[in-house]
C-alpha cells in the first residue's frame, strides 16, 4: 500500500484541486470556503467545499452544504461524500433530488408518517431513539427535534449491475450531539435479479423554509487520543483521533445499531496507522482491500466485517500536492 502520509503539506494558492480524470476534490487546510450561505461561527470546520464542487462526473455539493474534504471515489466510477448543513435542509434535499432525477436517476418509493412530505420527517426526543415521529408540515413538538430525509434511487439494471444513489439527512435543534450532516452515495451495485423498483416521478420534498435548522456549532472538537465517535457508541469501543491528524468537523450518526461517519484529514498520520489502531480494536476480517488511480490520485479502500452483521469500512484519497483525507465509517448492525 502507498503511503497516505500528507507531510504537513500545504495547499498551494488555489483552494480546490480539480483532477480532470476522474473530478475528484480535495479541500484544503484551515481556510473555509467562501459561500453565500449565513457565516458559521469562529470555531468551524476545516477542509471545507463549497456548493457547485463535484462530488461525480454530473453530481455536485447542492445548495446549502459543504463539502467536508474530498469525494471519496470508487474503482469503477462513482463516489460517497459527507457534507455539513450550513442553509436550509430542505433546499438542500430539493437541490440534490433535482440533479439525481436530472441525471436519469428515479426514486423508489418510501414509506411515511406523511403521504406528501414522504423523503422528510421530524423525529422528537432522541436522536437516536425518537418519542414520536410527524410530517415535516406538522408544528414542531416542544424539545429537541430532528429532521431526517432519506432517498434511494437507480438507473435500470444493466448486466447484473444497477447505478443507485442515495442519501441521508440529519439535523437536530440541539448542540449536543452536533449533528448538521448530509451523505451522498453514488455506486454501482451487484444485482441478482430485478434490482431497486422505482417509479418516474422527481423527489418530492416538503416546502420550506425548514422547520430545523442547523444548531450553534460545538466550541470544541477531539484531540489526538479522543474518542471520534464516543458519543454513539455504547460497547466499551473506542475509535481514538491519532496524532498528526484532525477531524474535519464532527461525526455523523450512522441509523444502526450504533455508528459514524467522520472525515478526518491527514497531515503526519498515515492510513496504515489507523488500520493497526482500529483492527486491534475490533478485530474484524478483511473483506474488502482496493487500492487504486483515480485522475492523478491514489485511492485506499478497506473494509472490515465484523461478526453479527457489523463492519468498518476505511476510504482514504491522497492527492498529490494536498493533505490526504480518510472517511472512516463505523456500523454495529
């Protein structure tokens, strides 16, 4: 495996790398984007995006997000991205669904508290384990609430493969846990049969504005040996930020038995280095272990399973004249 070690790189004066071979993105160091989005507080995130960079060859960050880091691509063609919520939720669910129909994507039904608001929902309570879930057109129930969206659409089936895109949405009203998160999966999938069933109608997301918006962003974030995703996991298991390397922003709650997301940016640290810290931690087998060029970038990807159905998964992306980025995504299932 080549070294994902970023050497305290620098960016150079452009904030974004566009590698034309493959439209992959990297941000850069400490400096936000600029974005006519309203201005986030003194502690932010780093390695920030903003709206219109490629996430694929058609997909772009929408309205309302950044990009945290880089897309993380896939060895034959499409990429997963997690983005922060920085505007309206529900524009940016609009935005996205309109550019994944635009790109002759169609969405498969789902099921809803509400027949017209069915991508979107309010869960009260809990994040993780809600007391009542209404309509994103209801009022907003007293205490913390969370507006989640989901979408899974695809392409036709095409020699046992189907191009599916999906996304989740997760914003609550409290600060703690910080959850301000959109991810965007676009991948080509086995398929034994008929494939995800889908119907010609574009996505349809409640009208805004959006009864959530992003909460006050936290006043601190991990250091080096603390946990990354402490606050979704119950287990006894421990994901330790390493030195030489930061998290983006914080972590994304993963709908299953405990999980995250997290995006992590690597200056002095190298993706072998978390391999050997998080496979003593769970002792998971190896399924997955790609590594290849995508444009002018090399591309980590490992995935571990773990018994019960569980897995971490590992996507690393090193460009060649800016820091490299992991996305580490945990799930307990």
């Amino acid at each position: 495996m080549p070294s994902m070690r970023g050497n305290g790189r620098r960016c150079a004066a452009a904030a974004i790398s566009l590698l034309m071979g493959g439209m992959l993105l990297s941000g850069c160091g400490d400096e936000p984007a600029a974005s006519s989005e309203a201005a986030l507080p003194e502690a932010t995130p780093i390695a920030t995006l903003p709206p219109g960079t490629p996430i694929t060859d058609w997909l772009t960050v929408p309205q309302g997000t950044v990009l945290l880091g880089s897309a993380f691509p896939y060895p034959d063609g499409g990429a997963r991205a997690l983005l922060l919520v920085t505007g309206d939720p529900l524009e940016a669910v609009a935005d996205l669904g309109e550019q994944i129909y635009n790109a002759g994507y169609r969405w498969s039904p789902l099921e809803s508290p509400s027949d017209n608001d069915y991508v979107c929902e309010i869960r009260s309570g809990d994040w993780n384990n809600p007391d009542e879930i209404f309509p994103v057109s209801a009022e907003l129930p007293d205490g913390p609430s969370w507006l989640y969206c989901e979408g899974y659409a695809a392409l036709p089936v095409e020699e046992n493969h189907q191009w599916q895109a999906t996304f989740e949405l997760l914003v609550g009203t409290e600060s703690d846990p910080y959850l301000s998160h959109l991810y965007v999966n676009v991948e080509r999938v086995f398929m034994d049969g008929s494939g995800l069933g889908t119907v010609d109608t574009p996505l349809v997301v409640p009208e805004g504005p959006s009864p959530v918006t992003p909460p006050s962003y936290p006043d601190s974030m991990p250091g080096p040996g603390d946990a990354i995703g402490a606050e979704f996991f119950h287990n006894g298991e421990e994901y330790p930020l390493l030195e030489g390397s930061r998290l983006t922003a914080p972590p994304l709650w993963v709908d299953c038995t405990g999980g995250f997301y997290a995006v992590i940016e690597l200056n002095e640290a190298e993706v072998e280095d978390y391999v050997t810290e998080y496979q003593q931690e769970f002792g998971g087998e190896r399924d997955i272990d790609e590594e290849f060029t995508h444009g002018e970038t090399r591309v980590v990807y490992q995935r571990y399973h773990i018994g019960g159905g569980g897995y971490l998964a590992l996507h690393a992306v090193d460009p060649s004249e800016q820091p490299a980025y992991l996305l580490v995504y945990r799930c307990d299932d």
